[in-house]
C-alpha cells in the first residue's frame, strides 16, 4: 500500500484529502491526515465573535466529522519533515510517504512585536484567534468611548480583507449601541493603501470615508508601548489607542522552519501555478502554508485543492503537473447593516465590478455594496461545513473569469 501524507485537516488539508480520497483512495493508495488537535475552526466566523453574530460554538466541529472513509485520521505533532527520506515525524511516531501534502496553516506571532505581549489580551486584543474574538466580545461589549485602532503589523496575513470588514463592523457595531459619537476608530497598515487592488482599494477606501474610518498607510510596526498605549513606526511615528485590535505578524508552522524546508517565516516556496514544491520532490503545498503570492483564506485554499489533488494524481500516472492554478480568489465583506461587498481576482487581474457567480445574473454583486452580498457571506457557513470540507462540487469555477465582470476605470 503506498501512502499518501496530508499535514494539517485545517480547511485545505481536509478539501485535499476528501479529493484525493474521491480520486484514487482504496486503489493501492492510503490517505493520511496528521494533526494534532482535534476540533475544526471555521475561522472567517472568527470575526464576527467580538460583535455578537455568531458564538464560538458556532464555530468549531470535530474534525472528524469531515473525514471520509478510508481516509486514515492521526492524532499527533509534527515535528520534523525529511523530504530525502520521505519521513515525517511526529511527537507520538514517525510516518513514511511516497507522496506529501503540506496543508499546515498559519499561526499569529504576537511575541515578534516588541512590547506587544505587555498589553496582551488587556488593551490589546485580536480576532485572529478563538480564544482572541471571545476575549474581544467581552472587550467590546463595554468599549463606548476612546480611540479603535486596528493594526496590522507586517505582511503577510491571513485574509487581507479581514481587517477592513472588521473596521466596517465596528462602525456599525457602535452606531447600534449608540456610542460612535465618542469612538474613533482608526486602520493602520504597512501598505500605502486601504488594500492591494488599486480599485478595490478606491472602493473600500470610499466606503471608510463615508463611516468617518481613518486610514494610516505606509506604517511599518516597530514596537508597542503598553503604558503609553502607542505603536510606534521604525521612522518614529506614534499612533494612540485605547484598544488596539491587533493583527500580529502570520508565520508558518513552526515544523517547516525547524525543518528547514521553508523561508524565515516558516512557509514553503511553492510554485504559484502548479503548487508544487520547488526544492522537494513529491511535495505539494496547499493554503496558508505557501508563499504564493495571492490571499491566504478559504476560498483560495477552494480553488487550489483541485489543481494539488489534479497534479499529483498526474505524477502518480507519470504526467507533468499542470500550471493550472490562476491566483483565484473571492472574498466577501461585511460593510454593517446587513450589507456587504464581493470581489473577485487572480494574479494578474484586479477586482472588477459584475456580476457573480453567473453573468448578467448574479445573483452576488461584485465592488457593489448589497443585502443579496450579506445573504451570501452568512450562507457560506452552511456551504463550508456541509460541502466545501467535504469536496463537493460548489457551482465556482476553480480558474478565475472575466464572465460577467464590466471593465472599468477611473479618471
């Protein structure tokens, strides 16, 4: 029986194996996931914790509810990847492959920041964990006056979006508790606007404006000063907070580093079309774990399962992977007051505004603001748990297309 190792049954790992499992599983080939914990975090609900929309019950499932049978589920820490001995170690085992998916995730390293740990979880809180939303809605709940700041300390991250739906959030969020009058709410970020996509960020950039959120761009996080309540800049700049929500710096699993398979921050250089792993031969890279240059969030790890469970399949057979995947990805974004905005992107083409995901139809509007929008982001937890995780088909092309989308420009 050849073997198949899957690490991580986060969203990618677990789309991956229930591929794989469809494709070639019970043929001479077994599929193993190894993890070490056994709840699953639907984790865009994440956000929505601080502000009361959804619980952390909600939230989380056991993982093994999304495992499919033949697919061999491990509980246990990886610790150590040998690519020439196709060996991975765990704490508990070691386990022999022929073929490797590294599906491994990301995790915040709030302790990079000096002085962020001061603070932490006092005047400084994130949302980036569960633990984190549940100890910001209890923050939150009682916040009516002072500065917001959200800040995101280095790139990458996870969900670049993320942090302008939370800023939108708030504003609503005050505003129904009546206290935005005394509440300033500010986004700091390391890039020099509101997001990557110029028009995107024209659009999103709007929609602060009119909420009265300000943005400070080009802000690359130094240290935090917890008895002063500032972050400050490597240039010296100060910014003011009485509650810092904080996006932390994202690295890799701590195995890809101390494995040396990965760069400085733990990820693995991936080719950004094919998903295999540049250095190492049988190795494929899913999801958070790469370092392919397009948003690391669910619906990209979506989009990827198909062309890693394709191109491995491929090898197996003796073909050549293809370069199939484009840099898909589709994001929604809560604005507040049961309303949202969609886009849809690659590598090569920004946000455009359309139709989504059946052109001239919709029924999603895509750089538009819309109750139909909102629908869609609350409807998607239901779509995640009962197909996305177990590889159903969902009506989304894995390759991007400019079906439905309006060119468009600004003077």
């Amino acid at each position: 029986m050849k073997k198949i190792l899957v690490l991580g049954s986060g969203a990618a790992g677990t789309m991956a194996a229930n591929k794989l499992q469809q494709k070639i599983g019970g043929n001479g080939w077994q599929v193993t996931i190894i993890d070490n914990d056994e709840l699953h975090h639907y984790q865009p609900g994440w956000l929505f914790i601080p502000f009361g929309v959804y619980t952390a019950q909600e939230c989380v499932k056991p993982k093994r509810d999304f495992i499919p049978p033949g697919v061999e589920f491990v509980l246990d820490e990886i610790v150590h990847v040998d690519t020439d001995k196709r060996r991975v170690e765990g704490k508990k085992a070691h386990y022999d492959y022929d073929w490797l998916v590294i599906a491994s995730g990301c995790r915040i390293a709030p302790e990079e920041v000096e002085g962020m740990m001061d603070g932490w979880q006092k005047s400084i809180h994130t949302f980036y964990t569960l633990q984190g939303a549940n100890a910001l809605y209890k923050k939150l709940k009682y916040f009516d006056s002072g500065r917001l700041v959200v800040n995101i300390a280095e790139l990458p991250f996870k969900c670049p979006v993320a942090p302008i739906e939370f800023v939108f959030m708030a504003d609503w969020y005050l505003r129904v508790k009546g206290v935005r009058d005394k509440v300033e709410i500010e986004l700091v970020s390391p890039l020099a606007d509101i997001f990557t996509k110029p028009m995107a960020a024209r659009t999103f950039g709007s929609f602060a404006e009119k909420k009265d959120i300000h943005f400070t761009g080009n802000f690359d996080l130094a240290r935090v000063n917890s008895n002063e309540n500032t972050i400050e800049s490597y240039k010296g700049d100060k910014v003011q907070y009485d509650l810092l929500v904080s996006i932390p710096p994202n690295f890799g699993a701590s195995f890809i580093g101390e494995s040396g398979i990965g760069d400085p921050m733990c990820y693995v250089d991936t080719d950004q079309h094919s998903l295999k792993a540049k250095k190492f031969d049988r190795v494929y890279v899913i999801g958070d774990a790469t370092n392919v240059p397009t948003s690391k969030a669910g619906a990209v790890a979506h989009y990827e399962s198909d062309t890693v469970v394709e191109n491995l399949v491929r090898e197996i057979e003796g073909q050549l992977p293809k370069p199939t995947f484009d840099g898909h990805a589709t994001c929604f974004i809560c604005s507040g007051y049961e309303r949202a905005l969609l886009i849809d992107f690659n590598y090569q083409t920004e946000p455009l505004p359309g139709k989504f995901p059946f052109p001239g139809l919709g029924p999603f509007n895509l750089l538009g603001e819309s109750t139909f929008n909102y629908y869609g982001k609350m409807m998607f937890k239901w779509v995640y748990w009962n197909l996305m995780l177990k590889g159903l088909e969902l009506p989304l092309e894995p390759q991007f297309t400019m079906a439905g989308k309006m060119r468009h420009s600004f003077a």
